[in-house]
C-alpha cells in the first residue's frame, strides 16, 4: 500500500525521475568527457575511460 496516495504510475512516475536525477549527478559535465563518477578515480579525479582527457570530475 502507498500512503502517500499516489496512483502506481504516479508512484512510478516519481521514482524514475528521481533515478534520473541520481544519474545526472554521477555523470560528468566535463563536456569531452560525460563519463559517470565512477569512471574517474576516488570518484573525483582522472578520468580513467582510455582515450578521455578529463582530469577532474566536473559535477
Ligand atoms: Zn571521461
Ligand atoms: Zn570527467
């Protein structure tokens, strides 16, 4: 049961677009780079996608 009184698409509505949000904050705004956080050292540094040239996570 929802209690929030969400309709299920409404529900699943608002979950995709807080997954996109949660994406949108991994990825990159380096813009030769674009790769997720995780690509780049300690999640910050160099990205370590071969062939990227990014040298700092740009959020
Ligand atoms: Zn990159
Ligand atoms: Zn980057």
């Amino acid at each position: 049961m929802d209690k929030k009184g969400y309709s299920k698409e409404k529900a699943n509505e608002i979950a995709q677009a807080i997954v996109k949000r949660e994406i949108q904050r991994r990825i990159c705004k380096n813009e030769s780079c674009k790769h997720f956080s995780y690509d780049h050292i300690r999640n910050e540094e160099v990205c370590l996608v071969a062939d990227c040239r990014c040298r700092e996570f740009t959020k």
